[in-house]
C-alpha cells in the first residue's frame, strides 16, 4: 500500500520549482498557512480536560505566531474509536501538516497510533508517558519488543513522578501504611495497577502495602465492594485514577457507609474545581497531583505571559477558575510554532518529525526537550518529562476550592504554599 504521505510527495515531486524564491526559509515564514489538526475530549465523561479549549485556541490564532496557522479541531466525544476515527479524518480530509493532541491515552493513544501508521507528524500530552509509549506496543507485556516512534512524539510526566508524589504527601501524615487502589479497566487504569510497572511494585519497596480490588468499568454506580474490602483491611489511604463522575459516585457512597481515610490522593477525577464541588464539603483536604499551576515559575514562549498571567487571562475572559490542563495545552500550540518555525516545509513530515526531536523549548509548562532525561531508554527519543507536584484541595470560607501545593520535593523550583493535612 502507499501511503498517504508517499502520494503527497509524488505530487510534489512534479511541482519542483514553485515558490524557489522562499527555499531556506522557515514554514511559518512563507505566507501560505500551515494546517493544524487538534483533537481532546470536548464531550463525554472526560469533557472537563476541554474546557479551556477555545480560550486557548483563540489566545493563539491572536497570538503573531498564530496568524500562520489554521486549525481544524475535533472532538474525541471521551471515546478512543471515535478519536481514531477523526484523526484519520484529519489526516485524509483537511490534509494536516501536524496533529495536536491532549488529554488522556483514550484520545492520544488512539490519534498517535493513526499518525504513524500514516506518516504523520503528531505531538500529545496529558498522559503519563507509560500509558502512552506502552500502549501504543503491539505487545505491552513485552518490552523487549518495543520499539520507538517516527513520527509521534509526547511531554508530560510519568507514574514514577505521580508515585513519589503521592508517597511523599503521604510520608507526613501519620498513618497504617494501608492503601486502597482505583483502578478502572482503561488506558490509565491498567498502567496505574500494572502489577510491574505501575504503583504496586513501588508501594511494596516503600513499605505500603496495597488492597487492589481489581478493574471496574467506567461509569460504575456501585462501589459497595471495593469500600467494603477498603474498611475489611484497614484502608488509610486511597489512591488511583479514576474519572470524574465515577470518583463522585465513590465518595459520596464511602462517606454514606462510614469510610473515611486519612488521605485519598486521586489522579484525574479530582484535577478540576467543579469536580471537587460536586462533593459539596467533603471535599476538604482530598488531594491530586499538580502539573501546571499559576505559581508555576514558567513562561510561555507563545506570549511571553508567566503561568500566573496566563491563568488569569482565562478566568477574565471566562469568569472561570483555572484548570491544570490549560497550560498543556497552551504549550502544546507553542510546540507547533516552535517547530514550524525551524523548517523550511511544513509538508515534509520527516523534516517536521525531525525538529520535533530536536525541541528545546522553555514553554508555559517548564523545559520541554526530547533528551532522554528521567527516562528509560527505550521511551528516550520519543518523551520529554515535565516537572511534577503534589496538592490538597481547601475549602474557602466564602465557598469553593483552591488547589493548594503542599510538596514540592521532586520540583523545588515550584513554590509550596501550605503543608500536607489529614482529610477529617
């Protein structure tokens, strides 16, 4: 079969000579627009990763770099057929230069793989890198035959940093050492249980002993078991990943059937501030990791504004309080501006693919480059690792809940604000 690339380049093998007066010059320097795709979960029950989606998409189309790009954006609905589905769409359809991608491995995994099967530039965040790299294998269970990417390329941090995190919250706490896991039968899920290279190994080094009640599906309405079993071996701590409604649904029924421990440290389902009013006050003290925030000491190469100025321009425009994946996805749009601005055609994705490798970029979210460092090397040229803290929701008196950091061990550069806090 030829690929869709292989046909683009045929045709402009036949085209030699048009535009010579612009050789050697970058792509975002030539006049004619460069094609972005982008897809996230805009719907469905992972919508909350979205939300700041078209502030950030209109922060770039003003921004000077942003006049060279036009982006056709999709909608994943939450759903990873769906994500591949648009992404082909994208590709064959609207004839990208490079694809964009966020939030979670259901979309990134599912549009990275269909980038390179077609020979697609593509860059994704918002997953931990293992979820992403390992998933992507044909056989994830067996790492000697993995193998890196061409054309697909991820920043964001991996389960080795949310597991330090989280160890290091829990380390100033009094507690049994008891751990209850939430593991769902999803991309997340399955790397966070992962009995090798997920959090049971690390806990077990650390002295922590864990109650894995096994993977439930998405959109449970009865936890009933797995508090249960919580309660049955002395649970003082609960972790995992589950998504929003589903951490809701567990809550709200542990506080119902007199389970409270002292700490619940939860990726994704409690990264937003509406998810954490949802649970009216019982909220108080739950904590998550914390990728980007507006204390972070970081600025955007897109618009020279630091975190914080970036933060506030979002609630300004939408009366809104911050969210952790708006500044992903705000480096995400400096990624492509920075790429596209080291090659001289935006339609040659070994070119293309080639400046990705060679990013180093001070962004929004920290240094972003492809230089294997934190990494295994097997996952070395194709993820770039972000720094990473730990927080704890606080309840205003006036109502609401700010996200306070509370460890800043493995990122000290990022101030703390508070200290760890038992839940009550």
């Amino acid at each position: 079969m030829i690929t869709r690339r292989e046909l683009l380049k045929n045709a402009a093998a036949t085209s030699v000579g048009l535009g010579a007066g612009l050789l050697g010059a970058p792509a975002i320097a030539t006049g004619a627009k460069i094609k972005l795709g982008y897809v996230s979960p805009q719907s469905g029950p992972l919508a909350a990763f979205s939300e700041a989606d078209d502030y950030i998409l209109k922060t770039f189309a003003e921004s000077e770099a942003g006049r060279h790009f036009e982006v056709a954006v999709k909608d994943s609905q939450s759903n990873p057929n769906r994500a591949a589905a648009v992404a082909r769409e994208l590709i064959v359809e609207d004839d990208i230069d490079l694809m964009l991608v966020a939030s979670t491995p259901e979309t990134t995994n599912p549009v990275a793989t269909a980038c390179e099967s077609e020979e697609i530039p593509c860059i994704s965040t918002v997953a931990p890198w293992q979820p992403y790299f390992i998933g992507q294998q044909g056989n994830p269970r067996d790492p000697d035959s993995w193998t890196p990417f061409d054309y697909s390329y991820h920043f964001f941090w991996g389960l080795e940093d949310v597991i330090a995190v989280f160890t290091a919250m829990w380390g100033r706490l009094d507690t049994n050492k008891q751990v209850g896991g939430l593991f769902p039968n999803d991309g997340d899920g399955n790397a966070w249980g992962d009995p090798e290279a997920g959090f049971p190994p690390v806990l077990s080094e650390l002295g922590y002993a864990l109650t894995d009640t096994g993977r439930y599906q998405n959109l449970t309405d009865d936890f009933s078991a797995q508090i249960n079993t919580f309660k049955r071996n002395r649970v003082e701590i609960v972790t995992g990943v589950p998504i929003p409604p589903d951490f809701t649904t567990f809550w709200t029924q542990s506080k119902q059937q007199g389970f409270t421990p002292k700490a619940a440290s939860i990726g994704k389902a409690i990264l937003f501030p509406q998810a954490v009013e949802a649970l009216g006050d019982t909220g108080h003290n739950l904590s998550s990791e914390v990728w980007w925030s507006p204390s972070h000491p970081f600025t955007s190469s897109l618009t020279g504004q630091r975190a914080g100025e970036v933060a506030a321009g979002y609630t300004r425009a939408t009366g809104k309080q911050w969210t952790q994946p708006i500044g992903f996805v705000h480096a995400l749009f400096e990624m492509a501006a920075d790429v596209m601005g080291r090659v001289e055609d935006s339609g040659d994705a070994d070119a293309v693919a080639a400046a990705i490798a060679a990013t180093e970029l001070d962004s929004a979210v920290g240094r972003i480059a492809f230089d294997g460092a934190g990494l295994p090397p097997f996952a070395a040229s194709n993820v770039a690792k972000t720094p990473l803290v730990g927080g704890q929701w606080r309840r205003r008196d006036g109502g609401g809940y700010d996200l306070i950091i509370v460890d800043n061990s493995a990122a000290p550069e990022i101030p703390a604000a508070g200290s760890m806090q038992a839940i009550t």
